[in-house]
C-alpha cells in the first residue's frame, strides 16, 4: 500500500497518531495532503461545527473545556481546532496559554489541535476546514474551532461553523464596543463570561437593544448566555442553546446551505491554486522580476505586463 | 474628454472632491477603476506610507491626530486612510468613532477617507493600496493608514506600510499579553500610549526584553516611545523616530525591497482576478451549481469535477 493509503486507513481506524501525522501534512501543504484529502473524501462524514471566537482574555478556553465536557457525558468524540493569530514571518502560533486546554487532552475522546494562520488569503478557513475534515473521518462527532479575533479570524471561524458562539466579557473601556458591531454580525449565540462582574447585566441590555434592531419575523435572534465558566455557572443552559441553534438551522434548511456555500469555497478554492500554480511558470516569475525596475519607474503599465506575461509560452 | 481622463485630470490638480469620486469608484470596484489606475499609474509619485495600528481603544486617532500636526508643520499634505474592520454581510464599516478625527478634516493639506476591510482575499491591503495610489497622485506627501488588528488587520498593514507604528497601552489582562507576540513582528516602533497610568514602565521593560531576544547585530531594533496622546506628551520624540526609522530603511535599501514586494503583490493580485474572472464563466459557474449536490453526498470528487470544469469549452 502506499503511503496515502495507510494513512488513509488509519484514519479509518480512528488512529489518533495517524491524524495527527495526515494533519501535519495538511497543514504544512505536503505533496502528498491533496492526494491525502482526495482518497478520504468519499469517506468523510458531514460533522457539525461550532465555532467559539471573542477577544483575549474572554476566557474562551475554559468556557469551551466546560461545554466539552458537557458534549462528552453524551458519548461524543470532539475535535477541537484551535486556531492562532499568525506571525507572518515565523509562520507559528502566537498564542501559547494554552494550559487550560490539556486537561481535556489526557481524555481518549478528544483530539486538540493548535494550529497558526497563515497569509491572508483565507489561509485560516480553507486549512482548518480540511483539518475538520480529517478529523471527521477519523470518527470525530463535533469539531470545535477556537479562535481569537478582532477583523478577520471572527469572520473565517463564522464561515467555517455552523454555530458561532461569540464570548464576551463585562469590560469597561472602547474595547468590547468597537467589537461589538462586528461581532453582532456573525454570532448565532452570544455569552457573556465571567459575568459576575460589574457591567454584565447592563452589556447584556445593549446587546439586546443592538440585536431588536436587527430581528427579522422568522429570523433566528442570538440569544444571550451569562457564565462564569471559571466555576461552571451557565453552561448548561449554553450547552441547551447550543443545541437549539442546531436543531433551528438543521429545520430552516441553513444547514444545507451553509455546507453548500463551504463545498463552493472549497471548490473555488483548489481551482484557484491550480490557475495560479499553472499560469506562474519559472518563465513568468522570471519576466515579472526582469521588468520591475521598469513597474517601480512607472515606465511600464501593469496591464501591459499582463498581457506580456500571458502571451509568454510558459 | 472621457470620464476618466476628466478624474485623472482633476487628480492631478489635486482636486479633492474629484479624489473623493475617484476613491469610490476603486471601492466599489467600479468598471472604470482599472482603466483609472491605468490612466494615472505614470503619474503616482512613490509616496511614503506610515501604519499605525493597535488594538482597539488604544488611542490610535488622538495619536494619530498629534502625530500628523507635526507632519503639517512640515508644510506636507497628508492623506490618512482609516481602514475599519468589516461585516461579511453588509459590507460597510464598523467602528464610527471618528470624533476625534474629525477636527483634522476641516485643514485643507489633509484628507481622510474611512474604509472597510472586504472579504478575506487580501482585500484591504489591494484596495487601501490603490487608494493610497489615487491620494498620491493627488498630491499627498505622506500616506498614513490606521487600522485595528488583532489577527490580519494588523498584518496587512504592516504589509502595505514602510514604517509600522504599534500602539499598546499599559493594561493588566491577557489582552494586550496575547497580541504582543504577534505585534512584535510587525511592529518598527512601539508606543506606550496613556502612559501615565500604571504598568507602563513594567510593559517598557518587559517590551524591551522580548526584543531583545530577537536583535540581530545590523537590525533595526524598534524604539519603544511613551505617549500621553491626550495632552501631546511624547509626540516629539515618536515624530523625530518615525523620521528616523525613515531614513534608516531608505539608507539599508529596505525602502526599495518594500517597495519591490508591494509591486509584485500587485501584479499577482492583477493576474489571479484576470485568471479567476476568465475561468468562471456562466457555463462553469453552472456545472458546479449542478454538481453540489453530488459534491455534498460524496459521490462526485472534486477533483473529478475540476477536470471537468477544465475541460468545458466556456
């Protein structure tokens, strides 16, 4: 067997040293990754996805270890995938605090996964998807995206999940309001952690003043949990709401939809890295470099290079 | 005269309200933006471009509004363009709270434009950059953009910027904790802005530490500035720095390497919507429509259906 088809088995088997080998392949956009993907697609289950995204410090990571666990009382194996603002020029994870996290790792039901954004071009969702794929295969029944945001890790852990839960907490100070407008975009659920501080009653009227503003007849209105996720007061009642957004956009059909609108990014995608990885021959990078003394004099027009670069014979 | 020689025209007249026009019309991704950026592309002097960026409620815009007093000094006219994170779903920009920029827009050597982050392609950084072509040619001597970031926002700006201004405040938390790593590779000046309050100093020193565990002999280090925005203190020294880190990147030929990048992005940028536009044609746009469902039961693989999109005659 080759070495795709092993992996590919293991998967089967729910290996967990084989995922996170077919993972790392993935991510560090192996040769071998697309074969990889391509031989378990047939076989990949359509997991639900929940995302959990908020500032720092909103204490996103004990909030979702509580929900984790609550998920695991019902005998579900869970993925988690968290996802690290980017470092452009070490391409790693910022992030390390991740203490909280490897309690849940000892248990045999969950596989965590750190992982670094990379670029910007969708880098994050179109890498993480792929990783939840994996994981599906590998007998994952949830996949749980952790990320941190502010501008654009929120809008890719939204588009990625069929649930996003958007944490926050009762501060004082600009902070939480600049976020506030752009988060009441993507959550489907809001949390107000560590709620037993000052503000968490009076955040909580302006999110439903923001969220009234917005409510449609037969629209879903994110509703409000308070927690305080350090000693587990409003998980329960998460978990329940968690469970309802579910079973809301399974009946509306938006659970269709979304996975039809990931299976067209994906698609459009993988098109795209093939014009590219075609059209940008040694032949064109050679002539773009040979002309960019002529671009940065502005002697040169861009669309003329273009037409150049397209009229070269590879 | 067609439409676009007329705003190219009154580009170079440095007629504001026709920038204002010719701004829109690269927002909005107009039919007769490229011909535009087309038109002026011999025109664009190579204008020097300053970021600041930082996590929200730092105090970017009074900074920003003491800083570019300054620069005014100077007799420079300057265009600031304020990049707002965005909404996926409307579309329009998020944070409205300008105030305290607003005082600057009634001097006539300044001109803002406020501008919504788009979509995950790398879109703030293509358009903020067109832009910021568009105020050039207009006869600005200084493009200064401010975005927000934790995660791309501030990623994309260092990228679009010769010199990147990192805005922190001294604030207990994970907050600032977790960004500093990321900023920390973008970042050629620190501010330690409201720097009366406490922990400035210990965030200075512990700012110090982290860089320099990355110091290379011949490197720049980045100067750590304190500021009190509110009453201007510090604003001297962060002018004098922003000119000096200036200078330093013109003499070690950074300048030009920066500047090099950012054309190349652009032509790649220019190539891949070329690409992208061409193989989307209805007829394609069709077969995938008729093949999700096929995509989403996992009978059809995609890469079965990329052949066959290849292979369709438009």
């Amino acid at each position: 067997m080759t070495d795709i088809k092993l992996i590919s088995e293991g998967l089967k088997n729910n290996n967990y040293r084989i995922l996170a080998r077919a993972i790392s392949l993935v991510e560090n956009e192996d040769e071998q990754a697309d074969g990889l993907l391509n031989e378990v697609f047939r076989d990949t289950p359509p997991v639900y996805r929940l995302g959990v995204t908020g500032p720092p410090g909103a204490g996103k990571s004990t909030l979702l270890s509580r929900l984790v666990r609550l998920f695991r009382e019902q005998q579900k194996k869970i993925g988690i995938i968290v996802v690290d603002p980017t470092s452009p020029f070490t391409g790693g994870a910022v992030l390390g605090d991740r203490i909280r996290m490897n309690e849940l790792s000892s248990d045999p039901g969950i596989f965590i996964r750190s992982m670094a954004t990379r670029g910007s071009l969708g880098g994050l969702s179109r890498t993480a998807q792929d990783v939840a794929d994996l994981m599906a295969v590998a007998g994952m029944d949830l996949i749980v995206f952790e990320t941190v945001g502010v501008g654009q890790g929120e809008l890719d852990v939204a588009r990625a999940s069929d649930t996003t839960v958007v944490v926050l907490v009762p501060e004082s100070g600009d902070s939480i309001q600049a976020m506030k407008a752009g988060l009441m975009e993507i959550a489907d659920i809001f949390v107000i952690n560590k709620s037993d501080r000052d503000g968490a009653e009076k955040m909580k009227i302006e999110l439903e003043m923001m969220l009234q503003l917005r409510a449609g007849e037969d629209k879903w209105i994110p509703p409000i949990v308070k927690t305080i996720a350090n000693n587990g007061d409003g998980i329960n009642e998460l978990f329940d709401t968690v469970q309802q957004h579910g079973k809301y956009i399974r009946n509306a059909g938006i659970l269709k939809d979304k996975r039809s609108a990931r299976m067209i990014e994906k698609i459009q995608a993988l098109v795209s890295r093939d014009l590219l990885n075609q059209f940008w021959s040694p032949g064109r990078q050679e002539l773009l470099k040979n002309k960019l003394e002529e671009l940065l004099d502005r002697t040169l027009l861009p669309v003329n290079l273009i037409k150049d670069l397209k009229n070269l014979e590879k």
